[in-house]
C-alpha cells in the first residue's frame, strides 16, 4: 500500500504539470485545446484550426508507410505543435498527457514508443506540420491515441511527441471533435421554424480555408437545404451575412465576411438556381459576436454565416 501511495503522489505531481495558461511566445491567434492542455513551459510554433476537415488517426502500428494502420476521421479539428526547453524526457512528457487525457474523461486507445509504433513506417505516415513547425524524429518517438465519448459525440485526440536537434522536446496535439457535425446541420424545415420565430438563420455547415473565401465542398449539403428553403419561398428576399471571429484587423475581417457571403450567394445562383436578384451578400467582420473570442470555442462560434429577409 505504501508503493501505491508513492506512485500516486508522483502521478499526481507529473499531471500538475499539464498547464492550460497561455504563454507570451505563443504564436498569434493560437490556443491551447480545452481538453487538453500543455506541458508547462511549452509555446505554440504552429496553429491550425478546421471547421470540417479529415484526419488519418493511428490505432496500431504501421508494417509500411502506407496508413493502413489509422482510421479516417472528419469533423472539427485543431493541431497545435509545441516546443519545450529543457531537460524533460519524452517519457515524462508523455505519461504527463496521458494522465491529462484519463482524468480529463479520455480513454487510451492505443500508446506505444520508436519500435512499437513500427519505427519510421509511422512516423512518416503520421499528419504532422511541415518542417520546422513540428520535427518527429524517426528513431525517438511517443504516441498516443484517445477518444472521449459524451451524450454530444465523440472526441479524438491524438499526441505525437519528439525532440530536435536542439534536444528542444517537440508535440504535436491534434484533435477531432465529431459531435460538432450535428450542430452545423440545419435543414429547409429547420431554417422556416428559425425565420418564423426569430427573423433568421445561423448556418455553421458552409465551410471555408483560413483567410480565404473559397466554399469547401463538403458545404454542399447545407447550400442545398437553403436552396430548398428560398425555392418554398419565392417571394422572400433574403440578405447573406458574414462573420468572423476578432483574430486579425477590423478591416481585413469586414473584406474577408464580404467575400465569404458574396461567394455563397454566388453558387446559390449559380449552382442551385436561385435568382440573383432575390440575394443581398453582406460582411459583418467580428462586429456582431455570438460568444466571447478569448477561447477557440467562442471564436468558432462567431464564424459563421446568417441568413435573414429584406
């Protein structure tokens, strides 16, 4: 009993070190996933954050390059890449992140190190940021893999550690959020029962690249169901609103919201058939917030697109 409770202290004393304060090398617009969190004294060298996109997540090792040994997962996901001065083994690392996922209601689906992984076969296979934003090196590595399933959906988080040259300690956290794709949903019925009772439509289902205002495929069936809703509705105009979250200058997120809602009314007339005359494009930038911009959640919230009649 007394080997238990040394063993848990230390764990406990490894998980204090997991920390969710941002720090003031962070690159710009950049944060630390709420479930997740960081080894303390890291910074954030790369930050990318997806309304929908895939992710290859690894669940066994790799025998070739190929990844067959990972599952397709779409849905909202974050990569953030960290780096870390000092003296920390990749061991301590990982066991700090791997008590982090457990106690945050995480299950390890799969862990394992360089050769159990399966060597450079994984580590070449795995997604990662280009050089210099995150170095894995091929002969020292950790990984693990976990999910977290809730009422909502369910969660995957994947943790890639390393170091480089510099012996600087190097992570990658990626996570892919699935219960967010229910939300972004919203059907011809939906959008009437919305106008009827509050005078507009937030859709989060049109998706674009960061800074661009270029419709992603996967936004189609969205841009369908409003189609159907216009077409049940010949006689209603309607204005398509833009918005963003406050990460970058008033006027470049105003251009950016005016592109992105122009690019939708766009391919409803040009795709589905809906007169140009009956849509109005409009750019609100980060001027009509839904949530607070100081966490990713709230920002995410905050992009979106709203559709309302004139």
């Amino acid at each position: 009993m007394k080997n238990l409770t040394v063993q848990m202290a230390a764990y406990t004393l490894l998980a204090t070190a997991l920390a969710t304060s941002a720090v003031a090398e962070d690159i710009a617009g950049s944060a630390d996933h709420p479930l997740i969190g960081r080894f303390e004294g890291s910074h954030i060298l790369a930050y990318d954050y997806r309304d929908f996109d895939e992710y290859a997540f690894p669940n066994a090792p790799a025998k070739k390059r190929d990844p067959e040994n990972a599952k397709s997962i779409e849905g909202v996901v974050t990569r953030i890449a960290y780096t870390l001065e000092g003296d920390q083994s990749l061991a301590e690392v990982a066991r700090n992140f791997e008590l982090g996922l457990t106690q945050n209601g995480f299950e390890i689906l799969f862990e394992c190190k360089t050769k159990e992984c399966g060597g450079g076969n994984f580590a070449y296979a795995l997604d990662t940021f280009p050089l210099p934003k995150m170095v894995v090196d091929p002969f020292n590595f950790r990984y693990l893999g976990a999910r977290r399933s809730s009422d909502g959906g369910e969660t995957y988080a994947s943790v890639v550690i390393s170091a480089d040259t510099n012996r600087n300690i190097r992570t990658q956290v990626t996570v892919v959020e699935l219960d967010n794709l229910a939300f972004q949903m919203v059907d011809a019925k939906a959008m009437q029962e919305a106008f009827a009772e509050k005078g507009s439509i937030t859709l989060y289902g049109i998706y674009f690249d960061t800074d661009k205002a270029d419709i992603k495929p996967e936004s189609a069936p969205t841009l369908e169901e409003m189609a159907k809703f216009l077409k049940t509705a010949p006689d209603l105009s309607v204005v398509i609103v833009g918005h963003t979250d406050n990460q970058g200058a008033m006027d470049y997120n105003l251009n950016l919201s005016q592109r992105r809602a122009q690019a939708v009314v766009d391919a409803l007339s040009a795709t589905y058939g809906i007169g140009a005359d009956r849509l109005v494009a409009a750019g609100a930038g980060f001027l009509a917030p839904v949530a607070p911009n100081d966490s990713e959640d709230g920002r995410a919230q905050n992009r979106r697109v709203e559709m309302i009649p004139r």
